[in-house]
C-alpha cells in the first residue's frame, strides 16, 4: 500500500492494534519480526481491516518464527500479499472504508483514479456515502464530483479477474466477430434501434449492453459486429478494429496485478 499520502485514523487504529499484537507475540514467544515482516503485516492489517484475521496472521507467523520454519514463513507472507493484491486500488483498504462509514462487505473500495479508470472499460462504479448506502452506478462526470471514497461490488470484480485467465480466443479456434467502434451517441442510437451493443472490456468475450443507462451513465466508446452496423465509413467513425487475432486491450492492468500473476 502506499504510505506517501495522509493516513486515516481508521488507518491508523488497526496499525496501532496490529503493532501491540505483534509486540505481544514478540514477548511471549520471545521472539523478534524482520522490520519486512512488520511491514508486510501492518499492510495487511490496513487492506483487510479485520481484527481476527489480523491476530491469525500474527499468531501463525509467530509460530513458524519460533520453529525457524523459513518456509512457513515464507507461505504466510505470500498469501498475506496474494489476498492484498486482489484488491482493485492498493492506495486505500476496507481499514479505511469502514472508518469512512461504509461498513456493508460488498464492495472493494477505490479512489477516485481507479475509479474512472474501471469506468472507462465498463465496468460499475458507485459513489459510496459515509452514511453507508450508495445510488445507482455512477456516470463519470458523479465519480468527478462526488468528494468520498468509491467502490466497485467485489462479485463483479472478482468475475473480472476470472475472465483474465480464460483462454484466448484464436487459440481455442473459436470465433470472435470483428468489431466496429461507436461513440456514446451513436451507441445510443443503435441501442435504441434495438441493436445489440457491446461494452469495451478486457474479458474475452463481448459484453453486451443491457440497459440503456450503462451507455448513459458508461464510458465513452463502445462496440458492434461489423456486420450488423450496416453503416458506411461516413456515418461510424471507425477507430478500431477487433478480432480474434488483434483484440483491442485498453485497460492498464495495475502493475501490482501483473507482479502477483507471476508469482504464482
């Protein structure tokens, strides 16, 4: 997580736990934590928020300490940070989200880069309230006005990560149509024309629209086959083109994502 902004004081509450739990191991196991292992905890603590865990973690990584299991060790720091790498935004975690006052466990929370970025390629993003609710999907111009944190529902961040590892397309010999690229107002138009319109993302298969709001409040580009736009050169700008062999990938995986994939 990164540490060069303000911490919270939700933030720094289960820090400040998660340091006298482990001073606590130290003492009764008698025992001393690498300052990268304390590191490594106190990011957990932030990223999961959750006492219990929090005091397993410490309690397990105690354990193989005092056995100077190193490879005990070292599957305990390596899960730690696989379930920290499986949030969306690193920058902020469900320590901070509940001190915001959002404590319902059904969404990763983000800030506001991340979230325009997981608008940008389709996906919904919803501004959530300290009170604990949130509205419908946000368009972009909610997600920049809105001042508090944002959230995405992790079922559907988790689909998102499971779509990543399915197989490619020219490689099943499967057929993936080509594509033709519309803008947010020709979108709209085709979708109310009763067209089938797919969403731009990084799943592997096309994603279609399936209300006219996820156009209204989405991103700005979207997609039809080819075949069914029926529109010469001069009516859809064609920007790109999709296909088997040279599908169109615009969303930046975030780097730690990239890091924990080749871990594994």
């Amino acid at each position: 997580m990164a540490m060069n902004r303000n911490v919270t004081m939700a933030e720094k509450e289960v820090r400040d736990y998660a340091k006298r739990q482990m001073e606590r191991a130290e003492q009764r196991e008698n025992i001393l934590f690498t300052e990268e292992q304390k590191e490594q905890v106190l990011e957990y603590a932030a990223m999961t928020g959750d006492d219990y865990d929090i005091r397993k973690m410490i309690r397990d990584l105690a354990d193989a300490v005092r056995s100077s299991d190193e490879e005990k060790v070292d599957e305990i720091l390596r899960d730690a940070r696989e379930e920290i790498d499986e949030f969306p935004d690193r920058s902020v975690g469900m320590a901070e989200l509940k001190g915001y006052g959002y404590t319902a466990d059904d969404m990763f929370p983000l800030r506001q880069e991340m979230a325009l970025e997981l608008h940008r390629v389709g996906e919904k993003v919803y501004c959530l309230q300290s009170e604990g609710t949130h509205g419908d999907y946000a368009s972009r111009e909610m997600i920049l006005e809105h001042e508090g944190l944002y959230g995405i529902e992790k079922d559907a961040w988790q689909r998102m990560q499971e779509q990543e590892d399915e197989i490619d397309f020219e490689e099943a010999g499967l057929y993936q149509p080509s594509m033709t690229d519309l803008d947010r107002d020709e979108a709209l138009r085709m979708f109310d024309a009763g067209e089938t319109v797919f969403l731009v993302t990084t799943y592997p298969r096309p994603i279609a629209v399936r209300e006219r709001m996820e156009i209204e409040r989405g991103p700005e580009h979207y997609q039809m086959e080819r075949e069914d736009a029926g529109l010469s050169t001069d009516k859809v700008t064609e920007r790109g083109e999709t296909s088997s062999g040279d599908r169109k990938q615009i969303w930046n995986i975030p780097d730690h994502r990239r890091q924990s994939r080749q871990r594994i």
